[in-house]
C-alpha cells in the first residue's frame, strides 16, 4: 500500500499525519486541564489517574477523527486515489461595495447635563461582497473541481454616539 504511493501522496499523508498530531496534542492537552479541574475533590491518585487517562482518550479520538476527516477530504472523488486532492487555487472577484447604516439606543444618561437622555449609537459601514473561487485538483488523474462562495466584509467602520430626547 506505502509503495504505491507517488511522493506528492506520500507528502499530503504526512502533512494530513502532522496536522492531526497537533489537532491532537491541542484537545488531549484541553481535556487535561478540564479534567484536572472536575476532579479536584478526588483523592490525588484518582485525580491524577482520571485526568491521564481523559487526556490520553482526547488524543487518541481527536487524532483519528482529524486523520480520517482530512483523509476523507484529500481522496480523489473521480479515481478514488488516496491524498491526492490538494488546494491548487484560490481567487476572489470584487462583486459589490454596499453603503450601510444604522441607528441603536444603547443606554440612556443618568446624570449630568443629558440627564433623561437616551444615548444613540450612529454606525455606517461599507459592506463588500467578494466571490471566491477554490480549486482543489487530484494529483493523481489531474481532475479538478473548483467550488464557489461568497465572502462578506465590513469596512470603513464609523462610529458616533449622541444624545438625543
Ligand atoms: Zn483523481
């Protein structure tokens, strides 16, 4: 099975390999430290033992899920080859640049000279609409398929707080 693997396969399997051990290290690590904390009116055995071996099961489980997840993403849909589908592109269209603005009472002055007023908050924004095209391609047959989404940002951000009755 390793044999027949081309060196681009052979270096999708050890990035997928590398990034579960860290996807791993992080949740087993995470676990831990909860652990650590439910098991703190334990006896000190119990708390060391229970808090080793949940971490120990977090990174196993964490460390087969991402494999096989990642695993699943980077076989071929077309001729089934395994970690052969790697990103090969990624573009963004502008699409639009949309004016926005709106109005929100966030409080309202207790003392001082806006006693009874009520605190209004002025936002304005430019929303930008943005296409983004990923390609993703088999390193095996060569297929590629590229998938399209829409991508929205806010920019320009303004904002003024005023008193008003
Ligand atoms: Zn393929």
């Amino acid at each position: 099975m390793e044999s027949s693997l081309t060196p681009e396969q052979v270096g999708k399997k050890q990035q997928i390999e590398g990034l579960a051990m860290v996807v791993a290290v992080l949740v087993g690590g995470l676990v831990a430290v909860l652990a650590w904390m439910y098991f703190s009116r334990e006896l000190p055995w119990l708390r060391y033992f229970g808090t080793g071996a949940l971490a120990l099961a977090g990174f196993f489980v964490a460390h087969v899920a991402t494999a096989a997840v990642l695993g699943a993403r980077a076989r071929c849909p077309d001729c089934s080859a395994m970690f052969s589908v790697s990103q090969t592109g990624h573009e963004e269209t502008f699409l639009s640049a949309t004016p926005r603005r709106r109005e929100s009472e966030v409080g309202r002055s207790l003392s001082g000279p806006n006693e009874g007023k009520r605190l209004i908050r002025k936002e304005s924004w430019t929303e930008e609409r943005y296409q983004v095209d990923v390609t993703r391609s088999c390193s095996a047959c060569g297929a590629s398929r590229t998938t399209r989404s829409n991508r929205t940002v806010k920019t320009n951000r303004v904002s003024d707080d005023i008193y008003r009755r």
